[in-house]
C-alpha cells in the first residue's frame, strides 16, 4: 500500500489527529509515569529496603514517606484512567464521532490493542483502589498507632502482604499493558488499519486473554490456595521474580496475538 493510501485509510477509521486528543494524550504519558513510578518504586526499591529496616524505623517511614507516595500513586491511577477517557472522547471515528462509542473501532487491531491495555489497566486500578489503597490504610494506621505507644494490630501484617501480592501483580501486568497502550499506534496498525480480525480469531483472541488475567488476578488475591509464599504465589516472592514473570508474559501475550491474528 502506498503512503497516501495507507494516510487516507487512518483518517478514515481514525479520524484527524487533534489537539486536543495530543493534550490529552500527553497529560496520559504524564501521570501515566507518576503511577507507574511509584509502582516501581514500591516494589523494586521501598519494600526490599523497608525489609532492612528495624520496626521503629519502618513505622516512621511509613508515617512519613509511604503514606505520600501512596497519596501520589493512588490519584495518578486516577489522573491516568480520566485522561486515558479524554483520549477516546477526543479521538474521531471516519464519521466525526468520538472512538470510544464507535462500535467498528474495537474491531480493528488498533481497538483491540487497546482495549488489551485498557482491560490491564482498569484491572491494576481495582487492585489499587480496592486491595492495596484499603490495606495499606492498615498498616499505616498501625505504624501511628505504635508511634503514639499504642499495641500493634496483628492483622497489620496480614493486610500488609494483601497489598504486597496486588502490588506485585501490578508491576507485572503494567509491562504488558504498556506494550498494548504505545502499541495501539506504533505497532499493531501492521496488521491492517481497517477491522480485518475475523470474529473467530476476536473470540479466540479475548478467551484466552481473559483467562489469562482472571488466572494471574485470582492468584494475587490469594484465591488459588491462600496468601501464604510458595505454590503459584512464588512470582510475587520478591520483586526479581515479578519482573521475570511481566517479562515473561509480555512474550506470552504476544504469542497469543500471533496464534489468533498470524504474523503481520
Ligand atoms: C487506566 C486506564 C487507561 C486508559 C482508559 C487508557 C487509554 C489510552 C488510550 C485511549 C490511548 C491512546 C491509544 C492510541 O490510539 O494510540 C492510550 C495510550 C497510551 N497510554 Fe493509556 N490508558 C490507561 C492506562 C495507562 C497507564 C496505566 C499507562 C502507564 C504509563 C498508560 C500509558 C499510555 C501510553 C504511554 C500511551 C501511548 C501514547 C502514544 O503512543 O502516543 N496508559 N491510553
């Protein structure tokens, strides 16, 4: 296909790059780091260090440094979903409509990358706003309470690991979420700007990518046997072995990508 033809066909299902869908996507990558960030910086630096740290010290870092970095992480995830909306609202369709109610859109390889990106993302907001946000309210509650010479709370460490095991879960999916979302316009268009996936290869496509999410997200919330270490619960046993595991899936996404839709 020559270049025009291959331009007349992304404004077509599309639409015209806009300013605004530019600002929104922009304002995206930004907070879309500021998540991300403190994700990594969670797992890859905080708790291999607070591990180091005796108990006085741990509660003081928690009172002072954890509770802003989660204040930070948790309203980025909602920064980066409002504007991950304001991309879609922004984004026209061939008619002047916006993608995100242009059924024909999720059909396409671009919709369905995204859609992939999207499904991992909102799936690491739930774990952020309903697993790790309400236990580590716990532990900081905890660590002030001891602060003032209060008894620690036993359930404190319990609720620790909860918010652990998502938080590891999510460093593990957002290598392969993120490979969808800059995806979406950089790569997967190689397999056809206009819906060329069959319903077949869709349905074959999000069966095993709903399975997949639903296996690794039973498992993080410990309903495959419990939160204790070992068993299918050894990817979250420290953070090497999370980012072995996101590295891991990344190729196994994509396997699943080539076996429903073929080689581009
Ligand atoms: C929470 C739900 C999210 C929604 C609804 C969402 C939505 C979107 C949309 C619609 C796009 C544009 C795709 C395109 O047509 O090129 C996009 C791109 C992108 N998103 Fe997200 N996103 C979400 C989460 C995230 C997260 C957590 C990150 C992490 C950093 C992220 C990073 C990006 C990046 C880097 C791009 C590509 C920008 C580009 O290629 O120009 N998104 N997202």
């Amino acid at each position: 296909m020559d270049a025009l033809a291959a331009d007349i066909l992304i404004i077509f299902e599309r639409g015209v790059p806009n300013g605004l869908e530019f600002l929104w996507r922009w304002a995206h990558v930004l907070v879309g780091i500021v998540w991300i960030g403190l994700l990594y910086y969670f797992n890859f630096v905080q708790v291999p260090a607070f591990a180091e740290l005796d108990a006085g010290a741990r509660n003081q870092a928690t009172d002072k440094l954890a509770s802003r970095a989660l204040w930070w992480f948790r309203w980025a995830a909602v920064a980066t979903l409002v504007t991950g909306i304001l991309i879609l609202l922004a984004q026209r369709d061939g008619g002047g409509g916006s993608l995100l109610f242009a059924s024909d859109y999720w059909r396409t390889y671009a919709g369905i990358s995204i859609s992939t990106g999207i499904l991992l993302a909102l799936t690491m907001f739930a774990n952020v706003w309903l697993v790790i946000w309400p236990n580590q309210k716990k532990v900081i509650a905890n660590a002030r309470n001891v602060l003032a010479g209060g008894e620690a709370d036993p359930a404190a460490a319990a609720a620790g690991r909860k918010a652990l095991m998502a938080s590891r879960q999510n460093a593990i999916f957002s290598f392969t979420m993120l490979f969808f979302m800059v995806g979406t316009s950089h790569f997967f268009t190689s397999w056809g700007l206009i819906g060329e996936a069959s319903g077949g290869e869709r349905a074959l496509y999000w069966a095993i990518t709903i399975v997949l999410l639903l296996v690794l997200e039973c498992n993080a919330l410990g309903l495959l046997g419990g939160t204790g270490t070992g068993g299918p619960r050894v990817i979250y046993d420290n953070h090497k072995n999370a980012i072995i595991t996101g590295l891991v899936l990344v190729v196994v996404w994509y396997v699943v990508w080539i076996l429903a839709f073929g080689a581009p």
